[in-house]
C-alpha cells in the first residue's frame, strides 16, 4: 500500500509538474497575443499618422493651387495685353477701309471727268457734221467750177475705194483668225476630254483594289478576333500559375514602419523646396511686373507712332484735295477753248494760262513724290526699330517661361511625392474591398464586351454594304456623265463642220460662237462633275480608313482591359486562398489543443506523445518564422521595383509636359510674327496705292497736254483755211462774172462759214482720230 500511495504521488508530482508546464505555455500564447494586439495597435496610429500628413498635404496643395491662380492672372494680364494689340490692329483695318472708299470717291470722279470728256467728244463730233453739212453747201455753190472739182472728187472716190478695200481685206483677215482659234480651241477640248477619261479609267480600277484590300482587311479582323479569344482562353489557365506570386504583398505591412520614417524626412525636404519655390515665384512675378510696364510703354510708343501717320495721311488728303481744286480749274479753261474754237477769241491766252498751269501741276506732283520717298523711309525705319523691339520682347519672354517651366517642374515633384505617399497609405487599406468587387465587375466586363464586340461587328457590315451601295450609284452617275460627254462630241463635231463651211458673213458666224460658248460651258460643267465624284471617293476611302483604325485601336484596349481584370481577378483569388489557409490553420490549431486535453485527462501514459508533439510545434513554428523573414526579403526587393518604375514614369511625364509648353510658346511666337507680316502687306499696298494714284496723275496731265497740243494744231489748220478761202475769194472778183453774181450778204455768209471749213487734209486726219477710240472710253467700256 505504501508503495502505491508513493507512486501515487510521484503521478500528482508529475501531474502538477505538467500542469505547470501547461500554464507556463498558455501564458506565453497570452503574451504573443498582446504582443500582437501591441503591433495591430502601432499600425493604427502609423495610419492616424499617414492621414495627418495627408492633411498637410493637402494643405500644401491648396498653397500650390493659390499659386497656379495667380499664374493664371498672370496669363490673363497677357492676354489683355493681346486684346489691346489687337484693337490696334482693327483701328488699322479701319483706316485701311477709309483709304479704300476714298480711293473708290477718286474713282468715281474719274469716271465722271470721263464722261464729260465722252460728251465734249459728242459734241465736237456733231459740229463736225455741221461743218459737212456746210460743205456741202458749199460744194453746191462751186459747182460752177465743173473741171477743177471734177477731178477732185474723182481723186476722193479713187480714196474711198482704195479704203473700202483695205476694210475688206482686214476684215477676211480677221475672220480667219478667229476660224484658227475656234478650231484650236476644240482640239484642246478634245485632248482635255481624252485625259478625263483616262482619270475615270486609273479611279474605277483603284476602287477595284480597295475593294479588295478591304476584302482582306475583314478576313485580318476576323481572324484576330478568334486569336484573341484563344488568347483569352490561355490566360485564364495561365492564372492559376500566377496565383502563387502575389503571396509575397501581405509581408508588406513589416515595412511600412520604416518607409514612413522615409516619407517623413521627404516631407521635411518637401517643405524647404516649397519654401524656396514660393520665394522664386514671387521674384518671377517682379520680373514679370517689370515687363508689363514695359510693354506698357511700347504701346504707348506704337499710339503716337500710329498718330503721326493719322497726321501724314491728313496732309496727303489736303494735297489731294487741293490738285481736285486745280483739276476743278482746269475744266472751266477747257470749255473756254471749246467756245473758243467757235468765236475764235481768246485761244492764246486760255493755252497760255493752261499750260502754267499744267506746269504748276508737275511741280506739285514732283514735291508729292520727294515727300513720299521720305516718308517711306521714315515708315521703313520706325518698323526695322518696331521689329528689334519684338524681338527683344521675345527673348525675355522666353527667359521668363523657361525660369516658370522650372518652377512648374519643381512643384510637379513635390506633387509626385505626395501623390506616392497616398497610394503607399492606400494601397493597403484598399485590397481587402478591390479583390472581392473585382471578380463580379470582370465577369461583367467579359460579358459586355463580348456582346459590344457582336453589335461593333454587325454596324460595321451595315456600314460596309451602304459604301457599296453608294460606289455603284457614283459608278452610275458617272456613265450617265460619260454619255453627256460623247453627245457634246457629236455636237462639237457638227460645230466643226459648220465652222468649215463657214463664210464670210459676220451675221451666221454670232450665233455659231453663242452655241461654241454653250457647249465650251456645258464641258466645264462635266469637268466639275468629274472631279467632285473623284472628291467624293477619295473621302469614302479616308472614312474607310478611318474605321479600319478605330477597330483596331478598340482591340488593341480591349485587350489590355482583359489583361487587367485577368490580373485583378488573379490576385483576389490568391488572396483569398491565403484567408482561407490561415482560418484552416486556426481550425487545426483548436482541434490539436482538445486533443491535447482529452490525453491528458485520460491517461497519464501519453506524455511521452505530448513532449514529441510539443517539440513538433517549436520545430513548426521556427520553420514559419523564417519563411516570414523570406518573405520580408521578397517584399522589400518588390518595393525598390516599383520605386524605380514610378521614377522613370514621373520623368516621362515632365517631358511630354516640358514639350507641351513649348508648343505653346512657338504658337505665340508665330501669331506675333504673322501679325507683323500682315502690318508689313497693309504698308505694301498703301504704298502701291499711292504710287499707282501718282501714275494715274501723269497719265491725265499726258493727256490734257495732248488736247492742248491737238488744240494748237486745230488753231493752225484754220488759220491756214482762213488763207485759203481769202485767195479764192480774191480769184473769184479777178476772174469776173462769178464774183459778179456773189452778193453781199453772200459774201458776208461766205466770211462767216470761213470759221468752220477745214482742209480735205486736216478732214482725213479726223476721221482717222475719230475711228480710234480714246483710252477713257476702253476704260469705261
């Protein structure tokens, strides 16, 4: 019985010695978890943290925001500046118009000048008659001298025959001319139509081989639509292989202590560049005060430039004003010379006081032309200054957007690294939600797509079968264009016939050229067809074209949306996975410990089993911390990755921005240098103006002198008549009878019509001047 009871309590011994060891484990399961709950805790406030900084981020966002506003104003500033550049300008355009409808006044008042001319033409031409008429008349008195006017008029009508002839002949001349010329005419037409057709020939066979290449481009699609749809296939087997690398993302959270003391020391360098940004900024915006008042100025500099060419041009109105005066002048001394021509009184002294004045004309008109070349000049220079003064603008310019471009890139940084911590503080918080919502939403994305990608495939059938629809009623409309070509043919051939058996006659050649003229349109009008048709095909390709890109650019996305929701729908289900491991694990876990208490108090002969089990879980539990410490490794060399990634996109970005910008400056740059030009055409034209204004000028004094130089000889000629009829007077009393016969008032009426006869000479040369038209009447015609 001792015995027993001895080994009785060496088993409570051993009892309460397992006990103990059973405590001592469940007390250090406690500790773990405190230590765990301790580290849940120290993640929570990294977080309370990280959003605190996410407030003074945006804090500093908005600062940089203020910044990006006054920026702005800036801009603005320039663009009122533009504003009032462009006012000028239109104060320009106006002053441009004002010229052009003075121009046109000084136009009209020509014409009027013309028409007076026209009209004094008239009336010269109707005492011409009057002075036929009083030929006539005399003509019947001299027919008493039969032998000495027989031969007279028989060398007149020698004249007028041989005239006559000459007509004739200018006008068979004339009329085979224009026979060449209607001919030439049809066989460039001819060769004009050959050529269209050959153009309708080379486009009905290149819609031949874009039809066909279109053909091709349909089967290309469709079979990279089935390709795609194995690709799809093998990716979906391919994710499951994927699912095993993207355990290494919840070892992250070991790190996050120690990159936020990294992001922390960045804010802090984030702050001191801020604050140096901040102090540029403003001397950037001194500068740009410094150049706004400058530019101020130059304006100010352009108004009184623009005034004194306002001053210029009122005192070129004033001349021009004052040589209408003069020009008013001189139409009442040219009547005076044709009452003169009448009364015969006054011609010396009207010639005398008009040619003076024509002098006094040339001189102004030579001091309008000094004055004109000196003002040119000072126009030239004050643009050559105008145009060093752009320029230097240009070059501060430049210099101010390349010191913003550089504060712009500095605060971009800043963002990039704002933007960096946010993701890195979302990142975690937002998986958890992302993998469960992104399986259903890529499901319904496949599924939308594939029915979007059905529809995209029958609107572009449609689309297909209307184009062809469209070609074949083109191709008709051009055989009907085709048809109307060759019944012109036939009747341009018909023309050529009756142009060959054409005469003389000017009556049958007016209405032959009417039907010419008709048919020559009636050819232009098929030409215009023809190249609208080519217009229209040529756009229905371009379309074609443009579809055909679409399609592919709408593949091409959707393959990378595929690519991502596979990638999405990978790692929920790997995250998944890990979720459902670890509550196994737990699960494990509980079932071992009732176990281990069911052994226990059933038989005490299975601690041997218990101790194995024990030093099997120590074993487990060192293996696991080192996969975690593996783990740890994997996930830092991750981060370094995707450190390197976001730095090389960051600096990708600021290029295509730095480009951008200077896109726009080049655009600016260009709009100056355009407005510029157009200033520099409008002096051009002013100039041309001017110029062709002071051409016209001589041209009218060219011809008032030639009226007073026809004067002068029409003054001669009658006092050379005048001679004349007093010797036939005198050899009529001499030979006797026939002054017997002449009374006084006869006489008296003799003397008088003596003012109007003219010489058979001086009769030739007028009718010669009066068949040649003036240059005002080709004008005005």
């Amino acid at each position: 019985m001792d015995k027993v009871y001895e080994e009785l309590d060496e088993v409570k011994a051993e009892v309460d010695r397992l006990k103990a060891e059973l405590r001592a484990k469940t007390d250090s399961l406690e500790n773990l978890k405190k230590s765990h709950n301790a580290q849940v805790n120290q993640i929570q406030e990294a977080r309370l943290k990280a959003e605190e900084w996410k407030h003074e981020l945006l804090r500093k966002e908005d600062e940089i925001a203020e910044a990006n506003q006054a920026c702005q104003d800036l801009k603005g500033d320039l663009n009122k500046k533009e504003s009032v550049i462009k006012h000028l300008s239109a104060a320009n355009d106006k002053l441009r118009a004002d010229c052009n409808e003075k121009l046109k006044k000084w136009e009209d008042e020509k014409r009027d000048l013309l028409l007076t001319l026209e009209e004094s033409n008239e009336k010269a031409e109707n005492r011409e008659q009057q002075i036929n008429l009083c030929r006539q008349e005399i003509e019947r008195l001299e027919g008493y001298l039969a032998v000495s006017n027989k031969k007279g008029s028989e060398s007149q009508k020698g004249l007028r025959a041989s005239t006559e002839l000459r007509e004739r002949n200018d006008m068979l001349q004339k009329l085979e001319e224009e026979k060449r010329k209607v001919e030439d005419q049809l066989k460039w037409k001819k060769e004009q139509f050959k050529h269209l057709e050959e153009a309708h020939q080379k486009l009905k066979e290149n819609f031949r081989s874009n039809k066909k290449d279109w053909d091709m481009e349909k089967s290309t699609l469709l079979d990279e639509i089935s390709s795609l749809q194995e690709k799809l296939d093998s990716q979906i087997r391919i994710s499951d292989d994927l699912k095993h690398q993207l355990q290494t993302c919840h070892q992250a959270l070991a790190h996050v202590e120690s990159q936020k003391k990294r992001l922390q020391v960045e804010v802090s360098d984030l702050k001191a560049r801020l604050d140096d940004a901040s102090s540029e900024y403003q001397d950037a915006k001194s500068e740009l005060d410094c150049l706004s008042s400058r530019l101020e100025k130059d304006i100010g500099e352009l108004r009184y430039a623009l005034k004194t060419k306002d001053a210029y041009l009122r005192e070129s109105k004033y001349r021009i004003e004052k040589l209408e005066q003069e020009n008013q002048e001189l139409r009442i001394p040219l009547k005076e010379l044709q009452e003169a021509q009448i009364q015969e009184a006054g011609a010396t002294y009207s010639q005398s006081k008009l040619r003076s004045k024509l002098k006094n004309l040339e001189q102004a008109h030579k001091e309008c032309a000094s004055t004109l070349q000196v003002k040119e000049a000072e126009w030239k220079s004050q643009l050559e200054k105008l145009a060093k003064d752009l320029n230097s603008y240009e070059f501060e310019l430049e210099t101010k957007v390349a010191a913003t471009e550089e504060l712009k890139k500095e605060l971009e940084r800043s963002q990039s690294l704002n933007i960096e911590m946010e993701l890195l503080n979302e990142e975690m918080s937002v998986m958890l939600l992302v993998l469960r919502q992104g399986i259903s939403e890529a499901q319904l994305n496949l599924a939308n797509y594939k029915e979007e990608m059905d529809v995209m495939n029958r609107k572009r059938e449609e689309k297909v079968l209307q184009l062809m629809k469209e070609l074949e009623i083109k191709e008709a409309a051009l055989i009907s264009v085709q048809k109307a070509m060759n019944v012109e043919r036939e009747r341009a051939a018909c023309l050529m016939k009756q142009v060959e058996s054409f005469g003389v006659s000017k009556e049958l050649q007016h209405p032959l050229e009417d039907e010419l003229d008709r048919h020559m349109e009636m050819l232009e009008e098929s030409n215009i067809c023809q190249l609208i048709l080519k217009d229209k095909v040529m756009e229905m390709e371009c379309e074609l074209k443009d579809q055909l890109k679409e399609v592919h650019d709408a593949l091409d996305s959707a393959n990378v949306e595929l690519d991502e929701t596979i990638s999405v729908r990978n790692e929920m289900e790997f995250e998944l996975q890990i979720w459902m491991s670890i509550v196994e694990r737990l699960k494990n876990d509980l079932e071992e410990n009732h176990i281990v208490r069911r052994e226990l108090e059933t038989s005490l002969l299975t601690q041997v089993d218990v101790a194995e089990s024990l030093k099997q879980e120590k074993d487990i539990l060192v293996y696991k911390l080192e996969e975690q410490e593996m783990r740890i490794d994997q996930l830092n060399q991750e981060l370094k990755v995707r450190k390197e990634v976001t730095s090389e996109m960051d600096a990708i970005i600021q290029l295509e921005h730095v480009k951008e910008l200077n896109h726009q400056m080049e655009t600016k740059v260009q709009y100056s240098d355009d407005v510029i030009q157009k200033l520099m055409i409008e002096n051009r034209n002013l100039m041309e103006n001017v110029t062709r204004l002071s051409l016209e000028r001589k041209n009218l004094l060219q011809f008032v002198q030639g009226l007073g130089d026809k004067i002068n000889e029409f003054s001669t000629v009658d006092s050379q008549l005048m001679e004349m009829l007093k010797t036939m007077a005198q050899s009529f009393e001499n030979d006797g009878q026939g002054g017997i016969l002449i009374s006084k008032k006869d006489d008296h009426f003799f003397v008088n019509e003596n003012m109007l006869i003219h010489s058979p000479t001086s009769r030739k040369k007028l009718e010669v001047t009066s068949d040649i038209r003036s240059p005002f009447k080709e004008v005005n015609n």
